[in-house]
C-alpha cells in the first residue's frame, strides 16, 4: 500500500492513550471518511524494537481484510513520528460489556465467538498468530459486529521475528503454557486465548484467576481449567466441553484450528445449520469461511446491549474535591443557620 501523509487526515479528539502512542479520532480527506489515527510518540520511535513493532503491525493490517477484523487505511512517517490510520470502531469492546454485565448469555457468547473464529481464520491463513487476544481487543461496531483489533504483537510467520527467543510476550491471563515458556507458537495458541475468554464471557472469571501473574502462570502451565457449568448451569454441555479442549495444556490436543471451533459453536446455536457442516469434509487450514448468517439473531441481541451502553449518559465527573467543598457548604449553611436560631432566641 502506498505510504500516507499525515497531512491526509484532519486530527480531532484524542480518544486513547497508550505507553506508546495516542489514537485521534480523524477525518481521512482522501477516503472522505471518519477514521481512528494511532501515532507513536516522537520519544518512543527512536527506540528500534518499538518502531520495528509498529511497522511491522502495518505490515499486518495491510495484508488482511476480513469483515471482522479492523480496516487498514494505511500509514506512514511524519518527521520522527510513524503513524497509520484504521477504522473507527465506536461501540465499545467486549470489555466494556462485561465491565456492565459481568458475563453475557451462553448464545451471545457462542455468536460473538462464531465471528472471531472467522477473523482468526483468516489471519492464521495469512501467516499472523495475533498472541494477545483478550476482551480489550474485541471491538463492537454500532451494529454489534465484532472486530479484531491490536496487532501490535502479532507474530507474521511469512516475515523475520522481532521478539527475542524465548521471550514472554502477551497478557498473562489469556497466554497459553507454550507462549509462558517461551516456545514456539503457531494458530493454537491463539484458539488457548480464546478459551480464556470465553470462560470470563460466560462466567464472569477467568478460569485461572490467581493472585499476581506468578500464581496465574502456575495455574496455566499445571492447573486442570473448571467447567463453566460449576458457575451456570444452562451452559451447554458441548461448551463446556469445547472450552476444556480449547484450554488444553497440549496445543496438539486443541481443536485442528479456528474453523473448527467455529463449526461446533454452530452446531449448538443452529443445530439444523450444524448438522449440515457435520458433513462437509473436514476443515483445513486453508479454509476460510465467513461467520453464518445463523448468527444474525444473536448480533441483533449484541446490537441491543451495545446501542443501550452507548445511549447511557457519561457518568458525572466527581472529585474528592468538590465533595469537600459540596460539604463544607452544607457544613457552613447549617453553623450559620443555627447561630440564626440561637440569636433570635429570647
């Protein structure tokens, strides 16, 4: 893709700050359309591995397009500062969502995980191990679509690595025992994050909550995972089921790859569909197949619960300050209206 100038874009409200960089809302005056703006800061880019990352991040974005992942509009160096432009993606994560409910219906669950199956999919194809999918990086569209976002340490199979051997990249909650020891990874690693995922989706924890990431680490490398049925009854059995084997410590013992995943969520929200994959020929790793349109019914749920977060009001901007001062007022009226009452008294 050829290289864009930051001159292309009008920046406007600063919507993210990182350790990195910054995400500006922009207007995109080529494409004539509102988009996001993530620049790394001018401090930072001369760090080589930092820069190296970001580069190879637009790398990545540039070779995919899938409905389900975020849209690259492409990028480039402004003076010191490298940057590239996305799509602005306004409903919220999958975070925000369990920050107001905790966890969400087994089907909503199931249907939003169809989707990131097909994102996934195509990026494995793609070569691109994303290696840090977690509830922050799944984004909600205003009509409850789900995006893959933050490729920032995206492993590209087809290019040289940039993380040292043997080093520990990721979020350790969702990391698979082969990422922990600093081995080889490959599409299964990112199908054990996703059973992390799912778990705090449909329970409302993660399956290895431990105190500091030490206890986390443990548990990920030795501790069997619980069955989400302990903590909800209606999860079905082949969830359950499918969550065990997505968490298995042996990637070789996970499902053959994302597709598969998405072919037995099917089979539990749509049966009818479900029994219609059962006996297609077994997936490859070739195949790259768009999430159903038997989810629709479950996005329109999705849609409902991302339109009411993003109707709700900002909550109140309330400092320890101005409570002082709110009660140092009411202090004040009720001195000076006692002294009142104490002077007219005969």
């Amino acid at each position: 893709m050829k290289q864009r100038q930051l001159t292309e874009f009008e920046l406007g409200e600063n919507i993210g700050v990182g350790t990195v960089g910054a995400i500006f809302q922009a207007q995109d005056k080529v494409h004539d359309c509102t988009v996001a703006v993530k620049i790394l800061q001018a401090t930072v880019s001369e760090d080589a591995v930092v820069a190296a990352r970001f580069e190879r991040e637009m790398l990545v974005l540039g070779k995919l397009s899938h409905p389900h992942i975020v849209h690259y509009f492409g990028g480039g160096r402004d003076g010191r500062q490298l940057f590239y432009a996305m799509e602005l993606i306004a409903g919220g994560s999958l975070r925000d969502l369990l920050s107001e409910s905790v966890r969400l219906p087994w089907q909503e669950v199931a249907g939003l995980a169809i989707q990131v199956c097909s994102a996934l999919q195509h990026a494995h194809n793609h070569g691109v191990i994303h290696r840090d999918l977690k509830p922050t990086n799944l984004m909600f569209t205003p009509e409850g679509e789900v995006k893959l976002t933050d490729f920032g340490i995206a492993l590209d199979a087809t290019a040289p690595t940039i993380t040292a051997a043997g080093l520990t990249v990721g979020s350790y909650a969702y990391m698979s025992p082969e990422q922990i020891k600093g081995e080889d990874v490959t599409g299964k690693t990112d199908l054990y994050a996703l059973g992390c995922l799912l778990f705090e989706a449909l329970t409302g924890r993660l399956p290895y909550p431990g105190k500091n990431f030490a206890e986390i680490f443990e548990q990920h490398l030795k501790s069997e995972p619980p069955s989400a049925r302990e903590f909800d009854p209606d999860i079905p059995e082949a969830i359950d089921q499918l969550l065990r084997t997505l968490l298995a410590k042996d990637p070789e013992q996970r499902p053959f790859n994302a597709r598969a995943v998405q072919a037995m969520l099917m089979q539990v929200i749509d049966p009818v569909r479900g029994a219609t994959e059962d006996t297609a020929p077994a997936p490859s790793a070739a195949e790259d197949v768009p999430a159903s349109a038997a989810v629709d019914r479950v996005q329109n749920a999705i849609r409902g619960r991302v339109a009411h977060r993003t109707a709700l009001p900002p909550r109140p901007d309330v400092s320890w300050l101005r409570l002082g001062v709110v009660f140092a007022a009411i202090v004040i009226t009720a001195v000076v209206a006692y002294l009142a009452g104490t002077l007219q008294s005969p």
